[in-house]
C-alpha cells in the first residue's frame, strides 16, 4: 500500500491447520505437497524423464485426505518422482511396487493373472488411467499396513465376478486398504467385481473418495473390520448406481463426511438395493446435500452411531431413513464448498468417472531457436545454492530467460534459502517458479527491506512496491510449491518511518500462486495492475497468506480460493489489524475470498475483514471485498468492516455470504451478507472475466 498513508498503529484441530507462526514459515504444514518433474514416453516402453509434469500428475487431495497427520503433509501420491507409462502388468507391478515416488500412467487395457490379483502398492505412488484408456481387468490394488500418500485416478477398475452375487470365496476387490493412510481415489469407473469396490479396513484412515462411479456390484464399498474409532474419511460426489449394499457402510468411523454423492437405484433391473449409507458400530456420521433416488433404506445408523443430516433430498425411496446424535463440523478439519442437492444427479452424471483431459499428454510447445546473442532459452531452468542447478539465485534464472518469450519457461528451484529480490520484468511473460522439495516450506525466497529503509545507493527509500521480496511485472506468471516472505524487523525499527513491507508484488494479468507460503507483517501480499486502466487477474489457491496490517491489498481482481489467511500479532505481542485493504476502480471486480480459513494466534475480536484503500484520495475508487463459503476465527471482529481515510466502507462494496465458525455471523446492518442471487454473481467461476485459470 502506499507508503504515503499513515502507517497503523495498530483450535482448529491441531492436525489439520497450524495457527499463526512462530518464525518465518513455522504454519508452513498444511497441504504441504512435494512436485513432480517427468513426462511419460510415447512408445510402448516405460521411461522415466525429468521434463516438467502436466497439472494432472500434480494434482493434490482434498477432505481428509489433505490432513497434514501422521508425519504426511497432505497427498499428492508419486508427484516427487518420474511419470512412466506402462502398458503390460509386469510394468505396472514393477512401478507401483518400488521404492521411489512414482506417477503411472496406465495407457491401456491390463488383465490381471491370475484373475482377483491384487497389487501391492508401495507408499508414494499415483496410478492414473490416460484418458479413457486405462483399463485394469480381473483384478485391482492392495494397499497394506503402513503404506500412504497414494493417488489411485482416472482409471476403469472391473470385472473379476465369478458369478456368485455374494460371494464368500472370492475376496476380489478393486481397491483394498489394510491400515494404510492418506490415499486419494478419484475419478474412476469401479464396477462388477466379485467382493467389494473399495474396502477401507484394519485402521485406514486420511481417505478421500471422489467423482468415481460404483456400479453393479454387491458389496460395494465397505469401512471398518475394527474395533478403534479413529479412521478420518471423506467421501463426496460419487454416483453409486445399482449397487446392493455397503453405499457405503461405516463402521467404527470416528469422522465420516459424506457429501454430494447420488446413489441410484432403477426398477426392473436385476440388482435392488438393500440400504444405502449405513452408520455402523461407534461411527459418527456427517451427510450432506447427497440425492437418494429409488434406494430402499436410504440412511440407516446403529444405536451407538450419530448421524447429522442436513440437505439431502429423497426421491422414490422407502424404509428407514434415520439420524440422531451429534457428530463433527467438517470444517474444523478442511475446508470444503456444497453444491445445490437438485444439481447432484446431473452433475455426476457428466461430472463422475474418468476423465479425457487427465492422463494425457499436453502437446509440447516448440522451444525457439536459440542464437548467439539470445541468453539461454530452454524449457525448464534450475536453480541450487550448492552449485548443482544451472543457476545458483533465482533472479539469474529469470535473467537467462529471453525477452518476448513466447512459451512457459519453468524454473525449478532447489530447497534451501534463497536471501534475495527477485523481478520479473513485463518482458518476460510465461514464467514458472517452482520450488522442488517435498514442501512448499523447504524453498524460501526472502529479504527485509521495508518502505522507508534507505536504498544502498542512497538514492531514497524503497517505498511500499520497491520493498518486494518478489515483484512479478509480466503476464501468464505462475509460482507453485515455495516460500516468499519479508522478514524486515520491526521491533529492531520501531522508529522508522514506513514498516511496510512487501513479501509479493503483483502488477501483471493471469497470475496463477498456488501452494505458496507468503508471509511478512504489513503489506505482505500486493495484488495491483500494471496501470490503473490495465487489467490484472490473480488466482490463489492452496496458500497461506500471512500478516497483521492489509496484508492483502491492491487494486487487481484476485480470487483467494481454498487458502488460510493467518492473523498474526504486532512486534510488541499486540492484536489489531486488518486483512484486506483493496483499492478496485470502479467497474471491476476486486478481492473474493472463497473456501478458505481466517484464523490466527490473536485476541478474539481484534481483527477487520477488511477496509476501503482510495489510493491518494481518490474517491472515484470502488473497493471490494468479499468473503464467502469460509470458516472464519474468533479473532475476526463482530462489525468485521471499517472506515479508512476518512471514505467509509459503506459506501463501497464489502460483504459475505454463508461463512462460518465462531468469527462468523449474522446479517445486520453492520454486517452486509449476500443474498443468494447476488451470491451466484460473486462466485469463483465468473469472477475472473472470462479466464479460467490453469496450471502450465
């Protein structure tokens, strides 16, 4: 923010998120996921290359799953390792058994032998289908005791029934897990199998289940085979379609969320259902918004069992439909978005299964010729302070990149700290900074210059945008998987003029920051335009955001989606500030916050949500904020909007729309919320004018 303005004086279940941060990066667990560097050859051999992965072979979890437990931050399967691509049943048992992370990539049919084999797979693996083509046939995965962070996606998984119903001989699965933890499966066709599609038993727990389709089978999906209440599972958007039990059975289940799934039961087919969600044994049970249709017994629950509906619809069905008890908020474990119950069927119905997109090899953009008097124009640059990268600081890798670059130049950046400032001029548009550690906390670029710390060559101060630890001036610019921070010492300057401090600079279009840490104290993360009639859209997802003074300001249209916005103290342990201080003109969209978390180690009731920045009085700004779908904090005040500069925030546009947790609240006059229309038009959809962000 400009330096011109007066400078201000101013347990969510410990697993899942860290609150405030103790040093630089110490909230830095949560989602922490490693990266992938490989491409998979085009012929029939499996290979492994170092080329930059597709977004597909990097893709994370969500819901339990993303839980930083167990010594596991999140999951993101074999995304630290190469992507092979296999096409006969010794290659895929070769990858999915080794020791070494893995992206597998299942380019066709296989057929298990002897029918009902079960691979073993090894810990940090992601087995995915290409497209459609990946077929697994007669037999399925065994995930035993111990193994985690596996990604099992896109893939067919079918037919190994022996043609008995409920077969008591034949335990063959499509996906069996004995005390694994932390495993995603999503977006697969399981179906006709002669035990269960999925069985989590013997403990498994940080289990996401998502978008599949579960179909004609018997036992479908079955939880439990315990006598501990402690597995963690997610389950949302999965089409269960003619399918007789365990839809699915929990039992012992000490957080079940079940979620947007429609389960689907025609007459005059040859299979009915028994019940559909079952709360066996101690379980306690979360569903929401999912869609019964022609299920007999639609929900059912054991005495000992809590079960809480909320927004399901029943259509055609009969028997027991039962809740009772109290059982968790979600919430307090991940954050999560509903979709409207009515939309449900047809959602999953185009939405379910494998998809064309995933698995598949993006078509490679030509690398221009390089010449003498060009500097180095490769597709993927490396840095190492050790000497083992190409580069050893990051800004010498985006001075090697060319002017008028034309296609992605990714610039890979070893673990370590990185004490510098880095600039990406506007010339240099297409640029990727990566950092390849297991954690976004193991690659930190930083530095400590404030607004009024003098330059070295006494040529004035650095002024709020000039103090940037990283300032991004070109378009298409992506950064993913590291740490950005202004570390400026206040307590050691308390009598500076200017402490603002700025950890990243934005001033370009189409910026993707996804799983970054940005932290610093005020001003920590500048969301502005390259001019103020220049259009500049931000996407942030996946992050932390931390600070205690508009550590979110700027005049860019910025979506904040699926992110933790931390409150942190002031140098001399106080707790007042303000998150967002935006500075739109009028016409644009300005800050949405949506699915994300505000919390922090602060004060109850200290902290605004925001407040209107007209940037050197100009009152023909119209500044927004809103925040929507969050769960927010108790530091988070009651009238969480305030004045500033003597322009109220009545007068511009700050709002909020269904969030919750104790910082939350209702409607009143000092606390607009949106109305469900107005909700549909603030949405991370159509926020961003006509751009869908993706990762390159």
């Amino acid at each position: 923010m400009s330096e011109t303005r007066s400078r201000a004086r101013h347990r969510r279940r410990g697993r899942a998120w860290a609150i405030g941060v103790p040093a630089v990066l110490a909230a830095a667990g949560l989602l922490a996921y490693g990266t992938a560097f490989g491409a998979f050859g085009e012929d029939a051999r499996p290979r492994a290359t170092a080329a930059q992965a597709p977004a597909w072979a990097r893709a994370v979890a969500d819901g339990f799953a993303s839980v930083d437990a167990l010594g596991q931050h999140g999951t993101y399967g074999g995304r630290d390792g190469a992507t092979v691509t296999v096409r006969t049943l010794s290659d895929l048992e070769k990858y999915a058994t080794a020791p070494e992370p893995y992206v597998i990539v299942v380019a066709g049919t296989i057929a298990m032998n002897p029918v009902g084999k079960e691979i073993r797979v090894a810990s940090d693996k992601t087995i995915v289908g290409s497209g459609t083509a990946g077929h697994i046939v007669g037999g399925g995965f065994f995930l035993g005791p111990g193994v985690h962070n596996v990604i099992i996606r896109n893939l067919t998984i079918r037919d190994a029934y022996q043609g008995i119903w409920n077969d008591k001989d034949h335990d063959f699965d499509a996906v069996q897990m004995d005390g694994a933890h932390h495993v995603w499966i999503d977006h697969n066709d399981l179906r006709h199998m002669a035990d269960g599609l999925i069985d989590s038993r013997k403990d498994t727990t940080y289990v996401t289940v998502s978008w599949n389709r579960l179909s004609n089978n018997n036992k479908t999906f079955g939880i439990g085979w315990t006598e501990n209440v402690t597995a963690d599972l997610t389950v949302h958007h999965n089409w269960f379609r003619e399918t007789e039990q365990r839809n699915p059975s929990t039992d012992n289940v000490a957080h079940a969320h079940l979620y947007n799934n429609f389960l689907q039961d025609d007459t005059g087919t040859a299979i009915t259902s028994s019940y559909g969600n079952y709360a066996r044994g101690k379980t306690r049970m979360v569903l929401e918004n999912s869609y019964f249709q022609g299920v007999n017994n639609p929900v059912i629950k054991d005495a000992g069992a809590a079960l809480v509906q909320r927004g399901n619809l029943f259509s055609g069905t009969t028997g027991r439909n039962e809740s009772g008890g109290t059982a968790f908020d979600p919430k307090s474990s991940y954050p999560y978005t509903l979709d409207p119950t009515a939309d449900v069927p047809a959602l999953l119905k185009s939405g379910a299964g494998p998809r064309t997109t995933i698995g598949t090899t993006p078509t490679p953009t030509p690398t221009p010729a390089r010449t003498s008097a060009t500097p180095v124009a490769a597709t993927t640059l490396t840095v190492a302070k050790d000497g083992s990268g190409r580069y050893t600081s990051v800004q010498k890798a985006v001075d090697a990149v060319p002017a008028g670059n034309t296609s992605r130049v990714v610039i890979r950046v070893a673990p370590g700290v990185y004490r510098e400032t880095v600039k990406i001029p506007a010339n240099k548009p297409h640029v990727t900074i990566e950092g390849t550690g297991g954690s976004r906390k193991d690659t930190l670029i930083v530095e400590g210059h404030a607004s009024g710390t003098p330059k070295p060559d006494g040529s004035g101060t650095y002024g709020t945008g000039g103090s940037a630890t990283v300032a991004v001036e070109a378009d298409d610019f992506q950064a993913r998987n590291l740490s950005i921070s202004n570390d400026f010492d206040e307590a050691a300057h308390r009598t500076l003029d200017g402490h603002q401090a700025v950890a990243l600079r934005t001033a370009a279009d189409r910026i993707v920051l996804d799983s970054l840490v940005i932290s610093g104290d005020q001003d920590t993360l500048l969301l502005d335009t390259a001019a103020r009639d220049r259009t500049g859209r931000v996407h942030v997802t996946n992050s932390y955001v931390i600070g205690n003074v508009d550590f979110v300001f700027g005049r860019a249209t910025a979506v904040i989606d699926r992110s933790v916005l931390t409150l942190k103290k002031r140098w001399d342990g106080t707790s007042a500030g303000y998150l967002t201080a935006p500075s739109t003109p009028a016409g644009r969209n300005g800050f949405l916050i949506t699915r994300s978390t505000v919390n922090g180690d602060v004060a109850a009731g200290t902290f605004h949500l925001g407040r209107p920045w007209h940037a050197g009085g100009d009152a023909t700004l119209d500044p927004q904020t809103t925040v929507r779908d969050s769960v927010l904090g108790a530091g988070v005040r009651t009238t969480p909007w305030t004045d500033m500069g003597g322009f109220s925030w009545k007068a511009d546009r700050f709002a909020e729309y269904h969030n919750t947790g104790p910082g939350a609240g209702p409607a009143g006059p000092d606390r607009p919320h949106l109305t469900d229309t107005e909700a549909a038009a603030q949405s991370a959809a159509n926020w961003l004018g006509g751009w869908t962000p993706t990762a390159g």
